[in-house]
C-alpha cells in the first residue's frame, strides 16, 4: 500500500508548476525516506494516510480546491504530530556505550 499512496506526492508537485516547492519536497522526501516508515507502523496509521490521500484525490477528482487545500492539510499536520511522537520516544532511549 505504502508505494501507491507515495505516488500522490510527487504528483501533486509536479502539477504544481512550482519548481522550487517540487525541488524542496523531492529533497527533503530523499533525506527523511527512512523515518517516515516508522510512523506508518503505528496502529491503524498507514490505514488512515491511505484514507487521507483519497480524500486529497476524491477532491481533487471533483475539482474542489477547498477541499483539497483542507485534506492536504489535515493529512500533513498528522504527519508532523507522528514525526514528533518519534522524536520524543527516541528521546526516552538511553544513549549506547560511548565510542572509542
């Protein structure tokens, strides 16, 4: 499921027009890749981006801007919300034996 929600993304970008937000998000996507699978692994999360991308796409389908622009935003506000509750569990981790 993982590879079909991803392609929503990048084709939003692109039928952006904004190079430079394409630019951005393609960068920034490459360098956090390996965090964002942890999140999905939360229970029920990769379910609920699977529903929140439709919702992007449904809106988008039916040329409804506002609610597009709403659904995006809920999905990426969740996404930071997830992002954080990774950092502060990686947090709560005691700190391996020191090198050298």
């Amino acid at each position: 499921m993982f590879d079909v929600m991803a392609e929503l993304e990048p084709f939003l970008y692109a039928t952006s027009h904004n190079t430079l937000l394409f630019e951005q998000a393609t960068s920034s996507q490459r360098k956090l890749h390996a965090y964002r699978r942890p999140p999905l692994r939360a229970r029920n999360r990769s379910q609920h981006s699977f529903e929140e991308r439709q919702a992007v796409a449904g809106a988008l389908r039916d040329g409804n801007a506002d609610k597009a622009r709403q659904a995006i935003r809920v999905h990426v506000v969740v996404q930071g919300e997830r992002c954080g509750d990774l950092i502060a569990s990686l947090s709560h981790m005691s700190p391996g034996p020191a090198a050298g």
